[in-house]
C-alpha cells in the first residue's frame, strides 16, 4: 500500500471527524442554553378558576373566547361554540412557559422577533389575555415567532405588553388568529336513514325530491324521487341517489361570518328542505360565490334541532360535500333504452 495517499487519506477522515464533533457540541451546547430561569406568570395555575373570557388580538382582529355554562363560545360569531379542548391547550400552554433567555429591549428590535405591539403598523405579533369577570386582566401576553433557531424544540419570543424585556421562552403557545380556528365544525349530522324527504328547488323551480321509499332498503333503493313514476326511473349512476342523501351526513364548516356579508341572490341559489323521519324540518340555502358554497338557515338562524340552533350567521361549507344536492334532474337520470 502507498503510504502518501493513505496519509492524505487519514487526514481527510480526521478533518470530517472533527468537525462533525464540532457541529454536534455546538448544537448540545445551544440546546443546553434553554434553561429555565422560571414561570412566565408565576402562580397563574392558582388563578384558572377565575378566567372567565380569553381575548385574543392580532393587527385589526380581535376574537373573545366567553366561558358559558358547559363550554366556551365566540361573542364576535354570535355565540358559536367553540373547541373547549383548544382553550384548554391554550391557557395550559400559558401555564407551563418558562423564561429562558433575556432577549432585546429595544423597540426597533421586536419586529424581528415578532413580539412588536399589535397595534404597530405592520404589527405580526398576537396578544393573548386571560381576563377574570368584568374584564379584569389575569395574564397577558405577547406572542412572537417560534425560536426554530434556539437550538432547541418548543421555544418561542414573548414579551408582556408594557415591559420593555422581551424573553425566549420554553414551550409553544397555540395562538390562533381566525375565528374558523376555534369554532367547532360540524354543522349538520342527518344520517340517510334519518331522512323522511329531501327536497331541492332551484333557481329556475325545477326540484328534485327524494323522497323514502315504501319498502325500505338500503342505499340508492332506499328512495326514489317523487317527480318520476317509479317504472320510469332510470339513474344514469347508480349513486345518484345516494349520494344526495349522503351529503348531509356530516357536513362541516370551513369557515363563518355574520349574515349579510354574502349575497344570496335568487337566480344563484338553491333551497334545499329536509324532513326527517321524526317530522323535524331542516332548510336551508345554498350559494356558490367566487367558486365557495355558502350556507345559511332559511328562518335566518340553525333550529333547535342542531348543535349551533340560533345562531345567525352564514357558513362556508365544503364545495365537494353539497355538489351532489345541485344536481337536476337530467343529471340523475337517462331515457331507458
């Protein structure tokens, strides 16, 4: 064997070693700077009884988690309810911060750190405060970037509002900005099998009813539509039907608004009224705006017989779940052969 290039050979395995060593103790002495130098808010954990609203402020957003008797709610949604387990996440998660390292006090400085103020212009910060009746703050908070830089996982720059020392912290705060982040989904739940008659009316007032069939059955054989004489109906899909009736098994929201921020105009909208088997009625209209479908009660509000009964407001709902309730007639059905 030459000895040369087994030197030079040796070298190169050396020099990779040791920088390899080098990078690693450099990342276990960064991760071993998270350290904590204790509770953000200490005795806060003390105090949970008390918090009875949950504000959360972003730059011209304001969103106020209300605790009612058996969960919380969205007072700017009209009282929608909301994820009980995401409050929770969040105020645990205000618990259990601790400060790590004391970061720049200088207020050109915290935009790069995102715990600027909200209201500053271009503000990219939230502000979250835990409040005791009458409004009374408990804890607040600025929350900034995540520390993916910190050389460890969890951290994140804060800073409480007032105080010019802004900190990274141990741990994540779950801050979310829009309301479709806290509200809960679900919308509609009406199995097939609950479904007494269906009834869509378009724009031009033709309709397509489904309406359950005498016999029984399963599926598709499970209804039949009362514009059609039962010896005539022929499906084009053998789905057609089921589909329909399927649409309303679990519908969800993608998002929420106040009524009257979308038009519903009638050369656009279908109407859609569901009987169930118990001789509950469900109506509703259906609109496609700017390629969404938005959804709002025919009286204005949910009925009772729905989680969200009385809330005015308009929903953004999947596009793909309410397309099969647009179909007409023509798209169901084929002339027999």
């Amino acid at each position: 064997m030459r000895i040369r290039p087994f030197l030079i050979l040796s070298a190169v395995t050396l020099a990779v070693t040791l920088a390899a060593g080098i990078v690693v103790s450099r990342q276990e002495r960064a991760q071993s700077t998270i350290v904590s130098a204790g509770a953000v808010f200490p005795g806060l954990v003390d105090r949970l009884g008390e918090v009875t609203a949950v504000v959360v402020r972003s730059q011209g957003r304001t969103l106020t988690l209300q605790r009612i008797e058996g969960g919380w709610d969205l007072a700017e949604r009209n009282g929608y309810p909301v994820d009980t387990e995401m409050v929770r996440d969040l105020v645990r998660s205000l618990v259990q911060l601790e400060k790590a390292e004391a970061k720049t006090v200088r207020p050109e400085s915290y935009p790069r750190l995102g715990v600027e103020d909200v209201g500053a212009p271009g503000a990219k910060s939230t502000e979250v405060t835990l409040q005791a009746a009458a409004g009374t703050p408990i804890a607040k908070l600025i929350v900034g970037n995540a520390a993916v830089d910190a050389g460890a996982e969890g951290a994140t720059y804060v800073r409480i509002p007032g105080d010019p020392q802004s900190w990274l912290a141990r741990g994540t705060v779950p801050v979310r900005s829009e309301a479709r982040d806290w509200v809960q989904r679900r919308l509609i739940e009406i199995p097939a099998a609950d479904i007494r008659e269906l009834r869509v009316v378009h724009p031009d007032k033709s309709t397509v009813t489904l309406v359950r069939s005498k016999e029984g059955g399963e599926g598709a054989e499970a209804f039949g539509l009362a514009e059609v004489p039962p010896a005539k109906l022929r499906l084009k899909r053998p789905d057609g039907i089921e589909a329909m009736a399927e649409a309303l098994t679990d519908l969800t929201i993608d998002d929420l608004a106040d009524a009257g921020t979308q038009n519903f105009p009638a050369d656009k909208t279908i109407r859609v009224k569901v009987t169930r088997t118990d001789g509950a009625v469900v109506a509703f209209d259906v609109v496609e705006q700017q390629n969404f479908r938005w959804l709002r009660f025919a009286d204005g509000a949910a009925p009772a017989s729905l989680p969200v009964a009385g809330r005015a407001l308009i929903y953004r709902v999947p596009a793909w779940k309410v397309s099969p309730l647009e179909r007409k007639l023509a798209d169901l059905l084929e002339t027999a052969s």
